[in-house]
C-alpha cells in the first residue's frame, strides 16, 4: 500500500487514447462469408474462443490463400468489455497481410504494445491485460482449423502466467539460479502474477492448471533434493570436501559435526574422564548453525566446561566444518 | 446531456439539504460539546435533526440513533459488537446473514470467521431473495445475530425481514437490518419491523456522503467500536460532524414526505424505462417490479458484457452500474450476480438503473434512445448473440 494505491482510480483513466477510439469505432469489426471468400478464390476460417460465462468471447474470420498461406482478410466480433473489443480488433489487424506460421507467432503483448500511444505507457490497467490473451488464443484455434491440427500443438512450452506469458520452464529456471522463496519475488523476476492475478493461487478470477505457490513449493523442494543428491553423489566421487558444510541436510551436518567430534575433542575428554553428547542442531535466521550439547562425566560441574574446553570444542567445529558454527552447552 | 441513473451507489444532495448545512461551515462552526456560545450556537440545529431521526425512522424516545460516519461503521458496530458482548464469552458462537449482502457485511463476517465464528450465509432464490424457510432451518440457540438486509442494492427486491426478526427473536438471536437501501425509499418503520438494529446512510437518500447512523432498539447496550470522548452517549466517540447531521436529518424529514412521490411518480418513470427495455430482444429483468424498491432496475443484455455497456452509456452522458467482473477493480465478480438464478451470463451482463425523485421524464425518454442504440452498436459487434451459421465447426 502506498500513496498511489488510496484513492482507486477509475479503469477507464488507464486505457489509451487507441483503445478508447477502438472501442467506439472497431476497424475490422464484422463478418466474412462463404460467399465472399469464394468470390476472391479465398478460403475461409472462422474460430470462436471463450464464453459468455468467462466474460469474454471472440469470434475470428480469416480469408486465406491457399496457394501462399497468406491471410488476406480479417474480421472479429466480441462479446466482452472494452479491452477485449480494443484487443480483438487490434489482433484481427495484425493478422492481416501474414502468413498463418507469421499469425501465430503474434502474442497478448504484441497486441497490447500495438494500442499503446507511446512505447512507455501500457495501454491497458494491469487487471485488464488478460483480456488481450484471448486474440492469442482464438488466433491458434483458427490456424489450427487452417491446418487441420489440434490447438495445443502450436504451444511449445506450457505458459503458466497467459498475461505476461511466462512459461513454466522459466519460472523454474528462475527460482532455481536466483534461490527465490516467495511469490512476490517469483513476480518481481518475471512478471509473472503481477497482472489479474490468476495464476499465484487457486479461488483467483480464472482457474489455471499451474499456480505460483505450487511451482515454487515443488521447485524448492526439487532444489533441496538436488542439494543431497549432489552431496551423496560427492561422497561416491570422493570430492565431498568440495560442497561446503552449510549445502548439507541437517542429517549430514549432524554426521560431519559427530565425526570432526569423534576424530579431535571426544579422545580428550575422555581422557581425562569426562565426555559430551550432542542433543540438537539447529540452523538460525541469520544463517548460523547452533549445536546444542550436555558434558558428561567429570565434564560436568568443571569450570573449563564455559570457558577454556567450550572455546576449544567450538574452534575445532569452525575450523573443520564451518566458521557459522556455535556450541551452546545445556 | 447529462442522466444520472445510479443512484443506488449515492444520490445528489437536495439543494434544501446544502442551504441547510451551510451556516455550520463558517458561521456556527465551534465543537457542539464546547461550552462557550459558538460551541452551544449549534445545539438548536441539532436537537432538530435527531428530531427529524427519530420521526423519519418512527423509533421511540428509549430508542438510540446513534450517528456515525457511514454504514459501513454502522454495519461493522453491530457485528463487531456482538462478537463482543456474546460470543468471546461463550455464550454464543454463530452468526446468520445472506449471500446477497453489502461488502461491509460480508467482511465483516468473514473476519470473525478467521477468530472461530460459525457463520451460515443464505442462499437466495433466483429473484435474489432470501426465503424464511432457510433462515428457520439453520437458526439454533447458539445463534448470536441475524443480519439480513431491508432490500438490496443490486436488484431492489425487498426482505421479509419482519417475518425474520421474529423468528431471530423466537430463538433468542438478535435481528440487524442493513436499511441503506430501504430509508428514503419505502416507508421504514423500525417499531413494525421489530429490529433491534438498523443501518443507514445519509448519501442515499439526498444527504451529505461522510455521515449515517445505528439505530439501536431500546438503548439495549452494545460494545463500543470507537472509544474516546463521551459523544452520542458514551456510545461513539467522535467530534459530532455537525453539519453532516443537521444535513441528514432534514434530507431524512424530505425523503420521508417523498414517500408517495416515489411510490408514485418514481415508479411510473422506473416502470416506463422498464418497459421500454422489455420491448427490446433478449432483455431479462431481476425480480418482480412490485417487489422491488420503485426505483431500481436490474436486466441482463443478452451478448453485451456490462463493461462495454456501460461505456456506451456513459459517452453519451448516462451514469448506471453493472455487477461485472470486468468492471471491479480487482476482477472479481459481484457475488449478488452470481448468487441469482442459474444464468451464469448474468455475471458479465448485468445493468442496473437506479432513479430518484430527481429524475425527470425527458432524462427517461433520453435514456431510453441511448440505450436502444447502445444495444444495436454493441449486438452488431457481439459475437455472441447473432445468428450462427452451421457450417463452421468451432466451438464456443
């Protein structure tokens, strides 16, 4: 929330000029007949996309030449508001003049971009970008019906987030080389969510197949499995000393802390009678791993057991597992 | 030319209600609870104005109005309130409202929800009313309040609400009514209806917008939601907006001498660009009109989605609503639309009308030219709603 948030502005303030004029005069507004195609030796596509129960629908028509795959003519009508009917018409107009590979290259934001009145100011409010989604869709359904193919195939890569396109494989891609840990930061990278909103979570205004909370869940938790793959597979090449202490789990550091135990301070305390045990681990928020351990023995009740065999216990730990190590005794 | 038909969402301050504040600007400005003169000078003026409250509402001298900011604190007071008095303690743990209620209802009680409230939303049926047999079937005595509103804002179909206090009675329960929409519009007599508490607001019924009130029956107590200084009984704290009161006291004493006007003349108007609309194809009105608050219309224009409609309208000077999702500032979709009836379209192209004493038959005739064209324009660009030829084999 800031100043800027306070007072809601109307939807309208936020659309173009290009979009307001389109809205009151469509420039390919209508209908291609059979009649009409036939006539120029065209052939004609027509495909519908969306519902009334969605809020929008667009039907596209296209006059195409068969010999050149080129799309000759383009016509649109809209059921929805006025971004959609802005949207749909800017798309038909792109449409024209291209091949039908050319035409479904063409995306929301391509038809976004084409209403804006200067290249810096989005045409639309953030909430109405998914409106412009829908020409990129109906756009596949009618060169899937030219080609006689199925919709889906013309999409190569699974789009999580349709208003700003962003793909699955790169909100993964980006989790994993940034270490991201919330949504917010998923959106700050990519955009992805940051316009109606649907794809953070299940309940938004439509349902989507992937939201952000799972990909980012599923995703940690892939990366975390890559961590002790990574490390397990260290071990088997004998280059375990390359990873660092503070990638292992909780279990490994568990083992290295016990051996470096074992090998340098345990022999000691023995020695003169005493002993230790490690009751805990516990990584802190501010990036520390605390070891929480109980003196047995004639350890016990010594006064070196805070001072001088603390000190030497911990330096043993820093030095051979990590300087982010504290021993707390109990 | 300009035709302001929303008036369900505010309503122009009456020129006699402006005249009437404008002395407590900067003429009789001080703070009422003062004690030299220029606090005491507005003490008249505002004697007059409760009594113009308690008459418009017909409440009892025991009765409280309270003023208050808005509705909206009003609405919050009373569930707020009751969480306080008899559900922290045990005694209670459920509250009964309606689906088809005004956001500050809902909220609210979804907020108590997070703290462990039990709360049971009515359904309504596909005129957007809520049927006495369902609130009978989910009250029980651990019910604390039932908050049903008086008519809603999206449709204008009246509640049978005085048929609900009595049941919440029955029970135990108390009976809040969120008025907003029926003060200024039907008669409202809270000794009739028997509720303990009702909410309105000043700037729907021709008063000032920053100013409303509770009306609590029997002074019966109910947990502060604004403490502080000892205004309006000790009940709400606050510097008394002066002119905003005396401005909803005499907007309530003219709303209430309009009644007939509005049963009357209003309804004649609202009937006439009802009926104009029925002429036109593919038009479906909400709810009976004899069951509606006389001034309000609710249709569904098949294949035009409310955003564009209302676009059309306003370019040429006419103010309406919608309930679309498209229109909302966070897209989501007005719960009222799709609580109504199985027309899942309904959502997308809702337009709602709403007139008031102001408004005149040329406004009407006017809208009415409007809108025919609107239809035309936006059906010619529809995708929807035309003939489709059998031959393509998309589907929708």
């Amino acid at each position: 929330m800031a100043r800027s948030d306070l007072i809601g502005g109307s939807i309208w303030d936020a659309y173009s000029q290009k979009v307001q004029d389109l809205m009151n005069n469509p420039q390919n507004m209508g209908e291609i007949t059979e009649e009409e195609a036939k006539e120029k030796g065209l052939k004609l596509i027509v495909a519908d996309f969306g519902a009334e129960s969605c809020g929008d629908a667009v039907r596209l028509y296209w006059a195409v030449d068969e010999s050149t795959n080129i799309i000759k003519d383009a016509k649109f009508k809209s059921f929805g508001c006025g971004t959609a009917i802005a949207s749909s018409d800017t798309m038909a107009e792109l449409c024209v003049g291209k091949t039908v590979d050319a035409a479904v290259k063409i995306t929301n934001i391509d038809v976004e971009f084409a209403m804006r009145d200067n290249p810096d100011t989005p045409a639309v409010p953030p909430q109405k970008m998914h409106c412009s989604v829908m020409a990129y869709d109906v756009i596949k359904a009618a060169a899937a019906s030219y080609k006689g193919v199925d919709a889906e195939s013309f999409e190569d890569e699974i789009m999580v987030c349709e208003c700003a396109r962003v793909s699955l494989g790169t909100i993964k891609e980006v989790i994993k080389i940034n270490d991201l840990h919330t949504v917010e930061e998923i959106t700050n990278y990519t955009k992805a969510g940051a316009f109606c909103k649907s794809c953070i979570k299940p309940g938004g205004h439509e349902d989507r197949e992937y939201y952000l909370v799972d990909i980012l869940k599923d995703t940690r938790a892939e990366m975390e499995m890559g961590k002790m793959s990574a490390l397990a597979d260290a071990k088997i090449a004998g280059s375990e000393s390359e990873l660092s202490f503070d990638d292992y789990t909780m279990v490994q550091k568990l083992k290295a802390v016990e051996a470096a135990i074992d090998k340098d301070i345990r022999p000691m305390l023995v020695m003169d009678g005493g002993n230790l045990e490690i009751l805990d681990i516990k990584d802190t928020d501010d990036g520390n791993t605390d070891i929480y351990i109980r003196y047995l023995g004639a350890c016990s009740g010594c006064a070196s057991s805070s001072t001088g065999t603390l000190f030497a216990i911990e330096s043993v730990l820093k030095e051979e597992c990590s300087p982010k190590i504290r021993v707390l005794p109990i | 030319m300009r035709v302001y038909l929303d008036n369900n969402a505010t309503t122009i301050v009456d020129p006699k209600v402006f005249e009437i504040m404008e002395p407590f600007f900067v003429q009789s400005y001080g703070n009422p609870n003062s004690l030299h003169q220029f606090g005491s000078e507005s003490h008249p003026a505002l004697r007059d104005a409760m009594d113009q409250l308690y008459t418009g509402l017909n409440a009892k001298d025991a009765d409280d109005i309270v003023v208050t900011s808005c509705a909206t604190e009003s609405i919050n007071w009373v569930i707020k309130g009751v969480y306080f008095d008899h559900i922290v303690n045990g005694e209670k743990n459920h509250i009964i409202t309606s689906e088809v209620e005004h956001p500050a209802v809902i909220a609210a009680c979804k907020f108590l929800e997070t703290l462990g409230v039990q709360v049971t939303y009515l359904p309504v049926n596909e005129k957007g009313v809520v049927e006495i047999q369902t609130l009978k079937d989910s009250i029980t005595d651990k019910t604390a309040l039932v908050s049903i509103m008086w008519a809603n804002n999206e449709t204008g179909m009246i509640f049978p609400i005085k048929e609900m206090a009595k049941i919440a009675h029955e029970y135990g329960a108390l009976f809040h009514t969120d008025g907003v929409q029926a003060v200024g519009k039907i008669p409202v007599d809270v000794q009739d209806v028997d509720v303990d508490f009702m909410s309105f607001s000043a700037h729907k019924f021709h008063g000032p917008k920053g100013v409303g009130g509770l009306y609590i029956k029997d002074s019966q107590p109910l947990t502060s939601l604004l403490h502080g200084g000892e205004h309006m009984g000790g009940r709400r704290s606050g510097t008394l907006n002066v002119p905003g009161i005396v401005g909803m006291g005499k907007a309530l004493e003219i709303a209430v001498e309009n009644l007939d006007f509005e049963k009357n003349t209003v309804k004649r108007l609202r009937d006439k660009l009802e009926d104009e609309i029925l002429k036109i194809d593919g038009m479906l009105v909400v709810g009976d009109r004899d069951e509606r608050t006389p001034n309000t219309i609710l249709v569904s224009v098949k294949g035009i989605e409310g955003e564009a409609m209302l676009w059309d309208l306003n370019k040429h000077g006419i103010a309406a609503s919608t309930g679309s999702a498209c229109a909302s500032e966070d897209l989501e979709s007005n719960p009222v639309m799709e609580a109504i009836g199985a027309e899942a379209d309904l959502a997308h192209t809702a337009l709602r009308l709403s007139l008031s004493r102001f408004t005149t038959e040329e406004e009407i005739d006017y809208a009415v030219l409007v809108l025919r064209k609107a239809v035309i324009r936006l059906r010619s660009i529809s995708s929807t709603f035309s003939y489709k030829p059998d031959w393509h084999e998309s589907k929708l």
